[in-house]
C-alpha cells in the first residue's frame, strides 16, 4: 500500500477510535476489538487524534471564577474571552509561552476551509507559531498584515518563518508581504499601495475571515519586536510617547482611547488600519502579562477584537476582579 493511502486509512481509524472512545464510552478493549487492532494501537490512535486536531478537548474548571471573569469581560467589552491558568511566579518568558501554547490549541477551532487567515508578525505571533498542531485546512490562505523590513534588515527571513509555520501546520497557502514596515514617506506608500502586486495582498487582507494578532507595547515584559528591532529610532518612539500611544496592532498604533486615524507614524505603517482588520467576523487577540494592560484597554476601546486569549492573572486585573 502506497504511504499516502496508509496514512489516509490511519488517520480514518483514528477519527472512529476517536468517536468511539469519546462519543460512546467504550473501552480501549471494546474499542480494539471492533477495530481489531490490540490495546496498545487504540492508545496510539487516540493520542493521533489528539495530536493532529481530530479531538478538540476542553478542560472546564469547576470553580466559579474563572467564568466569571469571562462574563464580566463579556459584559464590560462585548469580547468572548478565554482565561489560560498561570501561576503568578512564572517567569515573563514562560507566561506568554503557556498563553501561545494554549492560543496554538484552540486555533484550529476558529481556521476552517475555505477561509482567510491574516496574521501580524510578532513575539506573540512568533510563540503560537511553534506550539500549532498540525490541521489539514482545506482550500485556506494565510496572508501577512505587515510587512517586515527596515533600513538593516528585508525582515523576509522573521516574518517568512513564522509565516511557514502557519502554513505547515495547516497545509495552506501563504501570501508574503515584501514590503517595508514603515516607509520613509506616506506618498512613497500611496504610490506603492497602487503597485496591481501590492493591491492584490491588500485585497486579500480585506478578505479575511480570521484575523489574529498580539499587541505591541513599550512597557511588555517580554519586548515587542517593533520597539526593539531597529523599526523605530529613538525620535519616533519620543514622538509615539509624546502622541499618548499605548500600544500597536500589526504596526498600526493607538492611543488610550483607542484613536488612532489621526497619528502621523500611521500614514507611513505597512500595517492595515484599524478598519480593515475590523472587518474580518472573527479577530482573535493573544495577550500575555499585566504591563500589556493599559495596551489591551487601549485595543478594547478600538474595538478591534470579538475574542481574547489571555492569562488569568491579567484577566484579574483587567476588570478588577478580587473574589
């Protein structure tokens, strides 16, 4: 037998060994018996059906609090929200690991076939691309948000890795952006926007079915790339303090109440505005750490997310949670 059609039977008896074992209650006996395979090939079955996004499973706590924060958060913000337990002596670093890892899990709950997945490069986006389970997504694209380049660095081999990952794990099409991050000059960029070559990805971005991001910030634990990478020189990051900036989506920047039209960098940011990311049905924001706080209030003012991965800890904080 051919190895594609092996593991097409293999990825068959792992969906009904899956459908056996967690829709009907049977043993892993039962379950070998009718797929006549010994006990120990059920058991590699399941955890197969696990590993490649057959099985979706959901661990919900007994305790009250942790819905709690979610309705609260869904009350205070219209935000579906989804708390990941840390405990509060993990390391920064760990924290926005356990975040990604948990934001990688559920991914593959939101990407369907037939949709458009848009990603923003990022510390954020960079630790969900290494915990993605891999997901045979029909017919799917995954187009980049932003480009990556400033004036040391095409920024094509960071963006492309994380663009690949995404695009392995769920056997999709990916568009790359090839763009600066930030132009020198905001007619160089309206020039450049009407290239057919750029207005196609563009187009693409308008598309979207699914956006997902993490948020930029000056004040993160763990740096934001665009702060730290050589994107922004010590003038422009004074200016962005001096303009009451709280934080960044793909490079689009924001204030305290979540304006953002009006800010100069913008005119000049690879990034797609506010609006346009706005207009996918489903946007999918990962935070990790409570000194992103005052970026993720800044973000929910914007209204540029309907759901949010977060630690509990920061959860907490965000709607002053104390039970």
């Amino acid at each position: 037998m051919a190895p594609r059609a092996q593991d097409t039977l293999r990825t068959r008896d792992a969906l009904k060994a899956a459908q056996l074992y967690y829709l009907q209650d049977l043993t892993m006996e039962a379950i070998g018996s009718e797929l006549r395979v010994s006990r120990s090939t059920v058991s590699r079955l399941l955890a197969m059906a696990r590993s490649q996004g057959i099985v979706d499973i959901r661990v919900h706590s007994p305790e009250d609090a942790p819905r709690r924060i979610e309705g609260l958060i869904k009350e205070l913000y219209g935000v579906n929200a989804y708390l990941v337990p840390v405990p509060d002596r993990t390391s920064h670093v760990d924290r926005l690991e356990r975040v990604a890892l948990s934001a990688a899990r559920m991914l593959g709950q939101f990407f369907s076939p037939n949709m458009t997945l848009g990603i923003a490069w990022g510390s954020t986006l960079s630790a969900i691309s290494r915990h993605l389970i891999k997901k045979t997504v029909n017919n799917a694209e995954v187009v980049q948000l932003n480009g990556a380049g400033n004036d040391h660095t095409t920024g094509v081999t960071y963006a492309s890795e994380i663009l690949q990952r995404f695009g392995e794990a769920y056997q999709a099409r990916v568009q790359h952006f090839p763009v600066p991050t930030f132009f020198d000059n905001a007619k160089t960029k309206e020039l450049m926007w009407q290239e057919r070559s750029t207005e196609r990805v563009l187009a693409l971005q308008r598309r979207m079915d699914l956006a997902l991001f993490g948020l930029g910030s000056m004040t993160a634990d763990v740096p934001s790339q665009v702060y730290t990478g050589g994107y922004l020189n010590g003038r422009e990051i004074q200016q962005l303090r001096d303009e009451g900036i709280v934080g960044d989506v793909a490079t689009v920047f924001y204030r305290a109440d979540g304006t953002w039209t009006d800010i100069e960098v913008n005119a000049r940011s690879s990034g797609p505005g506010l609006h346009v990311i706005s207009q996918a049905p489903r946007r999918l924001c990962v935070v990790s750490g409570q000194r992103k706080l005052e970026a993720l209030r800044g973000a929910l003012a914007a209204g540029v997310m309907t759901d949010l991965i977060i630690d509990d800890g920061t959860a907490r904080e965000l709607v002053g949670f104390a039970g």
